[in-house]
C-alpha cells in the first residue's frame, strides 16, 4: 500500500500519521505539500490532523481550496481511498468530499482526552479488522468536533449505513446526551463518517495515536492494518 | 465599492458561543436578553461600481467560501 500524507501549514500531526502507516506498510509514506498540483501514484491519501491556515474562518474551510485538492478530488472520483482525521475530517466535509459539518463542541471548551469508539459496521477497508459492535479506545484533541448535519442528511446516512464510527461507552452503550461518553455533543454521537462508495472515511479521534505499545496501547492500529489488507498491492 | 457579507448559524444550529455569552450578559445584570446568537462580518472591497455586480460577486464568494451553507446562512449589502 502506497500512502501519501498532505501537509498544509499548521498541520502537526502528519509526523504521528506515518508512524501509524510505516508500522503496518513497513515502509515511509510520502509527504505531500499542500501547493503541490498533483497526486504521486497512491494507494491511500490522508489528510492529518493540525490547525490547517490557523483554522481562519473555519477549521479546514481554507485547506478545502488549496491547490492540492483538485487532484484529491479527481482521486476521490476515481474511487481512491481517503482518511481525514480531526482537522482532516474538517477538511473533507468543507470540501464536499463527506457529508455535514463539524461545529464547536458543545461544551465550548477543547478538548483533549481519551474516548471510546463503537464500530458501526465491518464491511469497510477501514473498519474490516473489527466486528460491528465492536469498541476501542482513541484519544481526540479537538475545539470543534461536534458532528452536525440536517435531519436528511442523518437519516440517509443511517440507512446507508455510513456512520464509521459512534463515540460510546466502553461496554459499547451509546447515549447521545452523555457529554463523559459523547463529549463534544455530535448528533447521534457520530465520530466518523464514510462517503457513499465507502472509500473515503472522516472520524475527529486520532487512531494514529495508538498503534504501538510505547504510545499506551494499539487500539487503533487494527484501522490500519485493514487498509493495508484492502490496498494491497 | 464595499459589500458587507454577514454569516450567521442557520436557525436551528446549537450556538454554545452564543449560549455562554448571553450566560455572561446575565451574571453581569442585564435582565430581559434572550437568545444570543453571534456570527462573523467579512467586509469586501470590490473593484465595482455598480451595485447589483458587486453584490453578486459577493454573493458567489458567500457561497464559495465565506460561509458554510451546511451550517450557514449569509446575507450580503452594499455599504459604500
């Protein structure tokens, strides 16, 4: 699997980002500057976390139109892979690339602490290490993750089973209104979402963050080792 | 030509900002506010000189990317 990571000024997690991809590819995923005006030959192409343009305006309404997205988004067309995480998944809805939007959290406050995610369905190249149902731990680091779309919206996501991911208790319970489980008050908990061919996923919680027994557990390395599994080539 | 484009939360959009701050408005004394709601105001200086020009442009910048009509409303006036 070959995986590209996109930098744009204030992103500071895409060093995080390939340690995660290196520890299930075995080997260094390229850096992609955000001026750039094409794509390298990849297999996977993520959007990090950060403070793309100092989140100006809105968090990731800058880096949606930066020069590097018209090939992430003819890559998109062609049935590419996409993860954005935290401001990457910022990023890929002010893009129109994934559905609703992210607002302040509800508690106004950052927040940065650990969460516990319910994978929603199996079937996916980002989920398909888990079984539905399943929960693992990730920590977020986010001012403004609070999921939010209209009724339609939601509800077709529902039904086409596109949420990736639902923040939940640790016993899998999720309570929408629970600010310990769902802490930053997303709709319906919603922490991750996937575009309608199922290829390009957004989720606010870093799985990046846990994929070594050094960094406190490898909670979240089995995301990337499901990508590795799908885009093998 | 100057075009004041305003970007308010749709109706129906949580706005905990808005919330906390009429929270404060309250504690300092000020009796009888109700909702408070706070958004951004861009002002533009356009190269035009007709007014329904200027305000289209701004309109199409609103739409393109001063406001996030997922979350958004705008409205756009010409102010000089």
């Amino acid at each position: 699997m070959k995986a590209g990571i996109v930098v744009f000024p204030g992103t500071n997690r895409e060093r995080d980002m390939a340690i995660a991809l290196r520890v299930v590819t075995g080997r260094e995923p390229v850096m992609i500057w955000h001026a750039e005006t094409d794509l390298p030959d990849l297999d996977l192409v993520v959007l990090p976390g950060g403070f793309s343009y100092g989140d100006y305006l809105r968090c990731g309404a800058m880096a949606a139109h930066a020069p590097i997205m018209a090939p992430i988004r003819r890559f998109a067309e062609a049935g590419g892979h996409i993860l954005g995480v935290c401001n990457g998944f910022q990023i890929l809805t002010e893009a129109g690339l994934l559905p609703g939007a992210l607002l302040r959290n509800g508690a106004l406050r950052f927040l940065s602490q650990d969460c516990h995610l319910r994978v929603e369905r199996s079937d996916t190249p980002f989920t398909r290490r888990w079984n539905a149902g399943d929960v693992f731990r990730a920590p977020l680091a986010h001012g403004d993750g609070n999921y939010i779309a209209d009724d339609a919206t939601i509800r077709d996501l529902e039904d086409s089973g596109r949420i990736a991911f639902r923040y939940a208790r640790p016993d899998g319970r999720v309570d929408e209104g629970d600010r310990q489980t769902n802490p930053n008050g997303s709709v319906k908990a919603i922490a991750g979402v996937l575009s309608a061919n199922l290829r390009i996923c957004g989720m606010m919680p870093h799985p990046e963050d846990l994929v070594d027994p050094l960094m406190g557990g490898e909670d979240g390395k089995p995301l990337f080792e499901g990508l590795v599994e799908a885009l093998v080539r | 030509m100057k075009v004041r484009v305003t970007v308010m939360l749709k109706d129906g959009v949580l706005d905990p900002q808005g919330k906390a701050v009429g929270h404060a408005l309250h504690v300092l004394g000020f009796g009888g506010v109700g909702e408070v709601r706070i958004g951004r105001v861009i002002e533009l200086e356009l190269d035009e000189t007709d007014p329904a020009a200027a305000r289209e442009k701004a309109d199409a910048m609103a739409r393109g990317l001063l406001a996030n009509l997922v979350i958004e409303d705008f409205v756009t006036e010409v102010v000089a």
